[in-house]
C-alpha cells in the first residue's frame, strides 16, 4: 500500500488547529472567571452572626450542605432578644429541589421533613419541578401571581440588556414591598401553614433567596428575633451561595459575546442579595401597617397569645 508522503502532516494539521482552538478557548473561559465583590460575598454577614447570633458552632451547623441544593440550612440556632434560642430541626429553607436524587433522599428524609412549600409560580416549575421523596408531602404555594411567565420572562429581558443596574434594584425592591402589601394574603397563608404544622416543613422558591429569605424574615419576626439579627441571617444568602453567584456572573461575561447589551452589574443585582431588599420588606410593614407587631396580628393573623404559643413551640 503506497503512502502519501505528507500524509502524516495532513493528519496532524487538523489535530494542531483542533488543540490551538481548545488551548485559546479554555483561556479565555479561565479568563471569565469573576469573584462577587466584597459587598456581595456574605462574608461579613457570617462574622456578624458568629458574633451576635449565638453558639459558632451552633450557628455554622445550621448549614446541611445537601448535594445538589444550594443554600439549605436550618432556620433555628439563632438567638432570641430573651436569650433564647430558635430551635432547630423544625423549620428549615433551600432553593428548588429539582435536582435531589433519589439516593440522597435516605438522608433528606433524616430530617424528617413532612411537607414542602414551594413558592414558584407554575411557569417558574416548568422543567424544574421538585424531586422528592414519595412520603412528603408536595404544597403549591406560589407566593406572586405570574400569569405571563414575567418572573421566567425576565431573564430574556437582562440578557437583551433591557434592564439596567438601577432598574433592577428598583424592581427588587418593589418586590420585596409588594409581598406583604400587594400578596400580603398569600403571605399570610404561607406562614400560617408553616407555623401549624406540628412535622418539620420546608420551604424554597427557585434560588432560595429573595421569597425565601422574605418568609425567613417574617417567621424569625414572629419569634422575637432582633431585626438586625435577621438582615444578617438574610444575607447569608450570600455567602452560600457565593460559587452559584461566581458561576452565573462568569456565564454572563462569557455570553456578552453574543449579547454585547448584557449588563454585568444587574447580573449581580439579580444573582445575589443586598440589604435594602429585606429592609424594603420591613419598611413596608413600618409605613402600611405601623410596624412589625401590628402587622403580625392585624395581618398575619396572630393575636398575642397564638403568638405566644409559637414562641414556646419553636424556641427553647
């Protein structure tokens, strides 16, 4: 068999331009690698609740770090006005849970969760929906009405650089607001189904976040938890999810390519939490209502003595 004198050149050219393409691809992916800033990676948050959130050890295992799930922890573990402290093991948070596996689920069922909430809207579940073990029970509780999918919708919106940095600030806020005034029932309804269930529950939204942190927020409330205390149990959305953040802002960097429109700073905005979200949410409740303690009874629903009764229930 006659060989072609340069067909081993041949062969290799193609190999060549094949490695120089991966070689040039990788470092510019490696290039796109991007850090939350400072403001952004809950680090500070930590330390804050380490120093005036009780027990370190406490406080640092309220974190279950369930493969698959980001931002899964505990609601209980932190301290009270009084001294006391939340109890854990009974109310506990994650993002979605579409991605569980069924050979996690001996330890998900450990915690000896009875029920999930989930706080998306059905165009939000769409492809994403929760896998469960078959002994919990699944609840539907979306928190905002989306009938047009403008929640799915919105990611399009930042991609075609619709959306600027202040734009989206504006917009979250307004959704933290709109949630005890606009969809204060739906709120309403939530947290009573929470606080009366007498087996652990659940609760997430899709990022486990923004609707997540907000009903965090009003059930550590209910308990007498001091406000400063919870923004920074709020924020600690951050510092677990700071490799989730990094991943997306990275993703949009690289993406600008193909969407040069696509603002990096709503990005953030929209991939992580800040402190005048949940004060948003409280200052609502101050200007609408006359402050948290009307509002939990006139509202919520919660007279002073069913108030109590939770407190005794869900602290020690």
């Amino acid at each position: 068999m006659n060989t072609h004198p340069y067909s081993n050149t041949l062969i290799k050219i193609p190999q060549f331009r094949a490695w120089w393409l991966y070689a040039t691809l990788g470092s510019f992916m490696l290039s796109c690698k991007v850090s939350v800033p400072a403001e952004h990676d809950g680090k500070a948050a930590y330390h804050n609740l380490l120093t005036h959130g009780g027990d370190s050890a406490a406080v640092a295992q309220r974190y279950l770090g369930l493969e698959n799930t980001v931002n899964f922890r505990d609601l209980g573990g932190l301290k009270m006005k009084d001294g006391k402290t939340v109890r854990k093991g009974l109310i506990y948070r994650s993002d979605n849970l579409s991605k569980l596996e069924s050979k996690q689920f001996d330890q998900f069922n450990a915690l000896r969760i009875a029920s999930v909430y989930d706080l998306r809207t059905d165009h939000e579940i769409e492809g994403k929906e929760d896998h469960l073990p078959s002994n919990v029970r699944y609840r539907h509780t979306p928190v905002v009405e989306d009938n047009a999918g403008e929640i799915k919708g919105l990611k399009k919106r930042v991609l075609n650089g619709e959306i600027t940095e202040q734009q989206a600030k504006d917009m979250t806020a307004r959704f933290y607001a709109d949630a005890v005034t606009v969809h204060v029932d739906a709120i309403k309804q939530i947290l009573n189904d929470i606080t009366s269930s007498d087996q652990p529950v659940l609760y997430h939204c899709s990022a486990g976040k923004d609707r997540t942190g907000i009903v965090s927020a009003l059930i550590l409330s209910i308990l007498n938890v001091d406000r400063q205390l919870i923004v920074d149990d709020y924020m600690l959305s951050n510092y677990y999810r700071r490799n989730r953040a990094e991943k997306t802002l990275g993703k949009a960097k690289l993406g600008r390519i193909i969407k040069p429109k696509l603002n990096m700073d709503a990005i953030e905005v929209l991939s992580t939490v800040d402190e005048r979200f949940i004060h948003a949410t409280f200052n609502a409740i101050d200007s609408t209502y006359g402050g948290i303690d009307p509002f939990i009874e006139n509202q919520l629903g919660i007279d002073q003595a069913t108030r109590l009764k939770l407190v005794a229930k869900f602290t020690e």
